[in-house]
C-alpha cells in the first residue's frame, strides 16, 4: 500500500514513517508539507493511502480533499478532534487524535486494509507482474506466473499457486481485472485459469495439474477464440 503523508509539521511526518517502517505493507512514496504541494504531487503519483492533517497554511486538508473528485483512502492525523465529524462525512477512513500510540495507529492501518479494495498492482510488465493480496488478515505479494487457477467461493475466492492456497475477500471479478488477458482466461463464473498452466482440455472440462476445473456454457466461446489464436 502506497502511502503519502501531508501535515506541516516535520517531526508528524517523522512519527508516522516510524510507525509504518514496522508494517511492511506500506511502502512511502512522498511527503507533502502543504496542500498546494499535495495537489501536484496526487496529480502525478499513485497513491494508495494518505495521512492528513487538517490545520495547514492558506489551504486546510479538508480543503484539499474538497477540491478532488476522486481521493485515496485517507487516515487524519489532527491535534483537534471537533473537526472529526466533518471528517467523517468527508468518506475518511479513521481520524486519529495526535499524539497517539502506535497500538492506535495500528488499529487506524488496520481498518483501511479491512476495507474493500482491488489488489494493488505494483507491475505491468508482462514477466514481472505481481500485486498483494489480503488473505488469513496477512498481505501476500502474489507472482502471477505462481498462479493455477483462481476460484470463487461464497464471499470469498480461492488462489491456487503452484506451492500453497490462499483464501481471500476479494471478488473474482476484481482479480480478473488486474490479470493480464493474454495469460488468464475465464472459463467459468466461479473460476479463471492460467492458459499456461492447462495440461488439458476435454468435453466440458480442463486439468491443470491434478486439479479439475468445469468449463460453463456462456464461455465456451473464450475457448474457442484461444484455440483459434494458436493456428
């Protein structure tokens, strides 16, 4: 998770990155130390994450997320806790009351990861491609040439990898997103496969290693079209 932080105060900035440097999730990617620098940097890098801070010099971070359509998730790290309300009607992850302890801060980290949200793709680079994916309350760095085949399950999906399985909160639709088209096909609601990992294909069925996976009727055609790009 990509995170920034924008507060005025250097020695703020040196707190938090003291506390994420015991979380190896987060990854810093900027400090900002007022709203109009925070605007060029947004504007330019991809974010996952922000630590605000509210009272700043000419533009107040509330301010600053008033003037975007679209913002990352946001944790307020603020020494006034009356504005926490605004905050909260502003879709803000958590508000943390400064000083606060690293147990506090902790659980504030831990309420963003609990939230819904797709897979952080770090490459797009066809050999190298990898994202990190929630699973058993842990985040697992997944190499996509490991993947076998991926599954829904109710509520969750199921990640085949060549050594392991990992059960996750993310939809299947969300992984289908992020998975190049040239190596994933979906051949079934509940199930995407690895095309480089299919051993064989039979009537309505495909084995990838010991593994049998159903083809459904409605993707047929996706078969057929990746026979057809193999002549």
């Amino acid at each position: 998770m990509r995170y920034c932080i924008i507060d005025d105060e250097p020695i703020a900035h040196r707190i938090i990155e003291g506390y994420c440097k015991n979380l190896l999730h987060l990854q810093k990617v900027g400090n900002c130390y007022d709203a109009f620098e925070a605007m060029q940097f947004l504007n330019t890098n991809v974010v996952d994450l922000i630590f605000l801070d509210i009272n700043m010099p000419q533009l107040s971070g509330f301010d600053l997320l008033k003037t975007m359509q679209q913002f990352p998730k946001v944790i307020v790290t603020s020494a006034y806790k009356e504005f926490a309300l605004e905050g909260y009607e502003l879709n803000i992850s958590d508000y943390l009351l400064k000083p606060f302890s690293f147990e506090r801060f902790l659980k504030a980290i831990n309420k963003v990861t609990e939230q819904p949200m797709a897979p952080i793709a770090i490459s797009v680079e066809k050999k190298n491609t990898r994202f990190f994916l929630k699973g058993d309350k842990k985040m697992h760095q997944i190499h996509t040439d490991t993947i076998l085949f991926i599954e829904a399950y109710g509520n969750y999906t199921k990640v085949f990898l060549k050594d392991e399985m990992l059960v996750s909160h993310e939809k299947i639709s969300a992984l289908e997103a992020i998975l190049a088209t040239s190596d994933f096909l979906r051949v079934h609601k509940s199930f995407i496969v690895a095309i480089d990992k299919i051993k064989l294909i039979e009537g309505n069925r495909i084995t990838i290693d010991s593994h049998i996976i159903p083809i459904g009727q409605t993707y047929k055609q996706n078969l057929k079209k990746l026979f057809s790009d193999d002549q």
